[in-house]
C-alpha cells in the first residue's frame, strides 16, 4: 500500500457491479436526506457531505478503505477478493 496512490486515488478499481449500484443509490439518499427531513442546517450539510463522499466513491468505482484493507469486490476473476499481500 502507498500512501501517495492512496492520497491521489491513483490504486486499481475496487468496487464492483452491485456494490457500485447501492453505493450510488443510498449516498444520493444519504445526501438529500437531511434537507428532505428539514434537519437542522448543520445536520443537513454534514449528511450531504457524506452521501456526496459515499456517492463519489460509486462513480469512481474506488473506495479507500476498501485500498486500506485490500479488498475489492470488482471482479476480475468473477468473485470478491481480498488481496492480501
């Protein structure tokens, strides 16, 4: 693991077909939540915050904690995996 690559989201894809399907649906949710529900502005602005980090990570199909642990549900040989080095 590099920690530049980390910094730079510059590391392989890791997120995969289904995964990046939830991940955009519910950080869309995540992100309109708050306002929906007429929380306080604070509240409303950290959730959106969130749900636009949640959905990022879906669009660019890399997650970083995902790169910290090694795992990737991509599929390159069709199952999750853990990359274990």
């Amino acid at each position: 693991m590099e920690i530049i690559k980390l910094a730079t989201l510059s590391f392989e894809r890791n997120v995969g077909g289904v995964d990046k399907i939830l991940r955009l649906l519910t950080g869309g949710a995540i992100a309109g939540a708050g306002w929906y529900f007429s929380l306080p502005t604070s509240a409303a602005t950290a959730m959106s915050v969130l749900g636009a980090a949640w959905f990022a990570t879906g669009v660019l199909s890399k997650c970083s904690i995902y790169y910290l642990f090694g795992y990737s549900t991509c599929p390159i040989s069709g199952e999750p995996s853990s990359k274990k080095s």
